[in-house]
C-alpha cells in the first residue's frame, strides 16, 4: 500500500465495459512527508468519493483488482483517505503533517 495525491481526474469516451461507473484519476505518488516521488499514474476510484487534492491510500497490481471485486482490468486502485502523516524523525521528534 502506497500514498498518493490524486491531481487530475481522467476523462475516457472508450474503456472496457467493465469500468463504467468508476472513476479514473491521475495520481501523483506521495512519500511519507507527502513531498511528491515518481511519476503520475491512473488509478481507479475503489471508494467512489476521491477527488482533486485528496491525499490517498492506493493499492497495485492483482491486490488493486481484488479490491473492485476481481471484476475490472486495473492494477492501481484508490482505497481510502489520509487525514494525516505522523513521521518519526531521526532526532526523536515527532512530525505531524495535516493533508
């Protein structure tokens, strides 16, 4: 399980019939600083309520198409939000990150 930062949304007039319904976002991984890491991706809404600026938990690969019910071709999927990011930092303090 990974963050990310959901940063667009995906607009397809043609996808497998399987994934109407669902949307698609543009996904910007995250680190645990939420400080932005690797490049953008797509991923399925799994919680049906993401959207633009969320800061989000994401599944890949078979994991991701379990959980849309093993029905849709993904491999990465939206599965819940982050309120908040506490980091131990290496001089014991602690850092509380608000999204």
């Amino acid at each position: 399980m990974d963050l990310g930062r959901v940063i667009g949304q995906v607009v397809a007039t043609v996808k497998d019939p399987s994934l109407t319904g669902f949307r698609l976002f543009v996904v910007q991984g995250v680190d645990e600083r939420l400080e932005a890491k690797g490049k953008p991706f797509v991923a399925i809404d799994g919680i049906a309520c993401a959207g633009v600026g969320d800061v989000v938990t994401l599944t890949f690969k078979r994991d991701a198409a379990i959980a849309m019910g093993d029905r849709p071709p993904v491999d990465a999927c939206i599965i819940g939000f982050v309120d908040e990011s506490t980091v131990l930092e290496k001089d014991g303090s602690i850092s509380t990150l608000k999204t």
